[in-house]
C-alpha cells in the first residue's frame, strides 16, 4: 500500500497536490536568508546568524 501525507492527512500519491505558487515548490529551499552588504561588510550579520540558528 502506498500512501502520501499532505496537509494533515494520508491520502492517495495521485490525490497530494502542492500549491504552484508554494515558495518552497518553486525554489527548492528551506532555509532562506538575506544579507545586505554596505561599504563591503555585511550588515547586522550577528542577527542574521541568530536566526539561522
């Protein structure tokens, strides 16, 4: 028997459907960050890797 779980429940591998317009469907990533760069250092990149951890 093969069986998905999408959204809460098990359901049919045909039946599981994600979004289009899900961001990680699209891109294929999990962890997404941002890090702006003034003068040619990074700015507030202590926060930045706060939140990645």
């Amino acid at each position: 028997m093969i069986s998905a779980y999408f959204n809460g429940k098990f359901v049919e591998p045909n039946e599981s459907v994600v979004p289009i317009d899900e961001r990680g469907h699209q891109f294929g990533d999990g962890v997404y960050e941002v890090i702006r760069i003034y003068d040619s250092k990074p700015f507030m990149m202590d926060e930045h890797l706060d939140r990645l951890y």
